[in-house]
C-alpha cells in the first residue's frame, strides 16, 4: 500500500514540473541536440504592439524578408542581414525585363532624362517607389494641344528685325528646329531677321532659303511655320498664291518678282491671276495671266 501511494505522488510532482521557467530556473541552455527548435512567434502579420527586443517572422513575407525585431515600443524593423549571395541574404534580385541581372542589397534609383522618382520608406520596412514624367522636358498631350511648344509670338515692333520668346525659353539653335512665328507688325521686305529668346539675330528667307521676304510676305497676327537650316529661318512655302487673303497688293519690284497674285472678283465680276515680272525693257509690272 506504501509502495503504491509513493509512486502516485510520484506521478503527481512529474505532472507539476512540466512547465521550466527558462529565464529564472536555467543556467546554460544547449538546444544543439534538439530535433526540433521554433525560438520564434510567428503569424502571417506582425502585431499591432510590441516592446523593444521582441522577434516575430511573418509567414507571408517573401524569403529574406520575414524576420523583424521590434526596435522601440509598438516599432517593427525588418533584420536584413548583409551579404552575398541573394535570396535570403537581404539581397534583392534585380531584373530587367524579366531576365536576371543580378542582385544587390542596395538599389540606387538615379533620375533620368524627363523621368522624377519620389521614394520612401514605409512603416514595416517596405519601400515606395512612385515615378512620373518630367513635364518640363517630356511633351504632354495637353501642351501640344495647346501649340505653345513651338509659338514664338514678337512683341518687338519692329517690321524688319523682329524679337520673339517661347515657352520654355529656348537655349540654342538647332539645325532642322521647326517654331511657329507670329509677328507683331507687316513686314517692311527685304532683309528681315527674327531674334529668339535673345540667341542672336538669324535671317529670315523665303522657302527657297535665299530670297528675303516681299512686303506683303510678313503679315502681323498671321502664323508662319519656319524652320532653321543652320544659318537661316526659312519660311514654310505657300500652297495658294498671296492675294487670297486680302493682302495689300504691294509694287512689282525685284523683290517680288516671281510672286502670284490672286484677287476674288466680287458678283458679277472675274477673279484675276497675275504675276510680277520685267519686260524686255527690264520695267517690273503685274502681268494679268486671267
């Protein structure tokens, strides 16, 4: 009967040692024989509170991304160690169009031409990379739509040596840039030059890039698309003869020799066609050609 009581006892203080208080009742703990250790909580989010010191591996993270340290009170901070090797080494594995380029535990995001990058750190270590265009190099839709990219609009009051400015202001001449000239006032003829943002004084021709501009070639209010040929703006070619429009008839010189000149007749009355060219007595006048 005592044999059977003392190993009931027994029984009873096993039960009430099942549970060590590793903190307080061990002295050198050695897992290294153990078949299986977890030392972490773990959950597929980090909790809401935590206090500095506290581990916790999110189930959910990507390889090398799971395992955080609480740095300050209700703080998560991922613990990425260094190193080679990538894949769990707190490297990030870097693509370019799918294909693998290599890895790195450092990405540096350098601002391209017409690209802007704003970039943040987010609460739980997580990175946020927001890109948009550079709309002051980059044309936008709305711009173009409006025209201002090309307009160059004088204000200079000159009817021979124009000045104009664009919308950003332009910082060199280019060979084959195209603008969009409104001039101020009617062109006087003759040597004509136009100014743009103050880069210098460039000639303005006619299509052919060696006739200057007649008197009635230059209109004020009107939109002329021109183009710089390295050394000259020259103006767009007419797909009508002059005329059409209304423009003052000017005098039949060498200056606008070759010209068409087309006059709507009014009800009742032709329209009429003529060209400015010399006689054989060299006398410049308007021939009616209808």
């Amino acid at each position: 009967m005592y044999k059977i009581t003392w190993l009931a006892l027994l029984a009873v203080a096993a039960t009430a040692q099942t549970q060590v208080d590793l903190k307080n009742q061990s002295k050198a703990v050695d897992f290294s024989g153990a078949s299986l250790t977890k030392p972490m909580v773990t959950g597929t989010a980090l909790p809401g509170t935590c206090s500095s010191g506290q581990m916790f591996f999110v189930t959910t993270a990507p390889a090398g991304q799971n395992l955080y340290g609480c740095t300050a009170a209700n703080v998560w901070s991922l613990e990425a160690p260094s190193g080679g090797g990538g894949g769990g080494t707190g490297e990030v594995t870097v693509e370019s169009a799918g294909s693998v380029v290599g890895s790195s535990a450092t990405l540096d995001f350098t601002v391209g031409t017409g690209a802007l990058y704003a970039i943040s750190i987010l609460s739980g270590g997580a990175a946020s990379i927001q890109s948009t265009a550079d709309t002051s190099v980059l044309e936008t839709l709305v711009r173009g739509q409006s025209g201002s990219p090309l307009l160059c609009a004088s204000a200079s009051g000159s009817a021979t040596t124009y000045t104009c400015s664009m919308a950003p202001t332009l910082t060199t001449y280019s060979l084959g840039m195209e603008l969009n000239w409104k001039p101020d006032v009617n062109g006087a003829g003759g040597a004509t030059t136009v100014n743009v943002d103050l880069l210098g004084a460039i000639a303005v021709t006619l299509a052919d890039g060696a006739t200057n501009p007649g008197p009635s070639d230059v209109v004020a209010g009107r939109l002329y698309s021109m183009w710089f040929d390295g050394s000259k703006f020259r103006l767009a070619g007419e797909i009508f003869p002059q005329g059409v429009l209304a423009e003052p008839l000017p005098a039949c010189t060498t200056a606008v020799r070759g010209r068409l000149w087309f006059v709507a007749g009014a009800t009742g009355v032709k329209d009429s066609l003529s060209v400015c060219a010399k006689n054989a007595s060299n006398v410049y006048a308007w021939q009616p050609l209808y």
